[in-house]
C-alpha cells in the first residue's frame, strides 16, 4: 500500500482487516515491498512468518503479472479455517471470521446470559439490511451462525465492506467483514 504508517492504520481500522498490510514506500536502508520487488506491476503473497509464497515477477513478464486465480491460490493456502469448535466465554462477544472472506464467514455470538431478543443482520457499508441471520431468544453460551456471502433473496452480495450487528435486549455489537471478489 502506498502512504504512511497512519494511512495503513486508518485502511486498516476502516476496513476491519485482520491480515498483515504492508507499506510500499522505498526507504533508504530497503527492506521493503519497492525495495525488495520494484514498484513495477507486481504482486508478492507473504506468509505471517515473512516468507515469499508468490511473486508473480518470477514467473511472468511485466504487463501480465496480474493472474487472480494463482494470487488467489497462494492467499487460500495461507488461510486458517475457522474451527467448528467455540470456547465458553462469560462475556458478550462478538465475532466474525476469516477477515476477508471470499464465500462464508463464521460468525460467532457468546452470551454470558440468555437474552430475550436477539437479532443478528448483516448490513452493507449505506446501512441497507442485506440478510437477517437470526431473530428471536437466545439462550447463555457460544452460537455459532453463518454468512455466506448472499442476500436475502439468495442473490450473492458484491466483494465489500459489510457490518455483522447483534441488538440483544438494547445493547449492540458491530463487526465488520471484508468480501473479496
């Protein structure tokens, strides 16, 4: 990304991305994307451990290094799949992932008590309700609930920003989901 640190943050805070972002502005002493890999239509996969995984330059020439599917499929092998197992928690929580997502996310709610009116919606970033998840009581514990992607009329919703809100007896959490093309 290029811009300063606090550009990246505010990408970051306004996006809801749980990935690594990383500057692309060459610094004197290198180390980064532009230094490393020039800043000439490129693309570079980087594991959490700060391992190439994909640098589209190595295998193509510039003008046609943008090749979604092998970008795609170097990102999916770095992906963690969200575990069908959900630990007890004694306080409201809120979560949602993975952060992006490309055709589901797991969404997950933990009530320290039951609830007499829980509603969970997904809305996109104009406020518009997209799809209702649940609507009703809700007893104490971990729920897990999923998205995928579609709305109510089953259409599948555009790659965006979208906001995951649980109203539980007046209270409300919002978290927000990426949906990548």
């Amino acid at each position: 990304m290029d811009g300063t640190i606090a550009q990246l943050s505010t990408f970051r805070d306004v996006t809801g991305a749980t990935f690594p972002l990383l500057l692309n502005a060459a610094l004197a002493t290198g180390g980064n994307i532009k230094t490393l890999y020039g800043d000439r239509d490129d693309y570079v996969v980087i594991s959490k451990q700060g391992i190439v995984r994909y640098h589209a330059s190595l295998i193509w020439p510039f003008g046609g290094r943008y090749r979604r599917d092998e970008i795609r499929g170097a990102v999916d092998t770095l992906v963690t799949p969200t575990a069908s197992v959900f630990p007890v928690q004694n306080e409201l929580a809120l979560s949602a992932g993975p952060n992006p997502f490309r055709s589901g996310a797991a969404i997950t709610l933990s009530l320290p008590r039951s609830v007499a009116h829980a509603r969970l919606a997904v809305y996109d970033v104009t406020g518009r309700e997209v799809a209702l998840l649940h609507e009703g009581s809700l007893a104490a514990g971990v729920t897990p609930f999923d998205w995928n992607g579609r709305d109510a009329a089953g259409r599948s919703c555009a790659a965006g920003v979208f906001v995951v809100t649980a109203t539980l007896d007046g209270r409300r959490l919002d978290r927000r989901l990426v949906r990548l093309p």
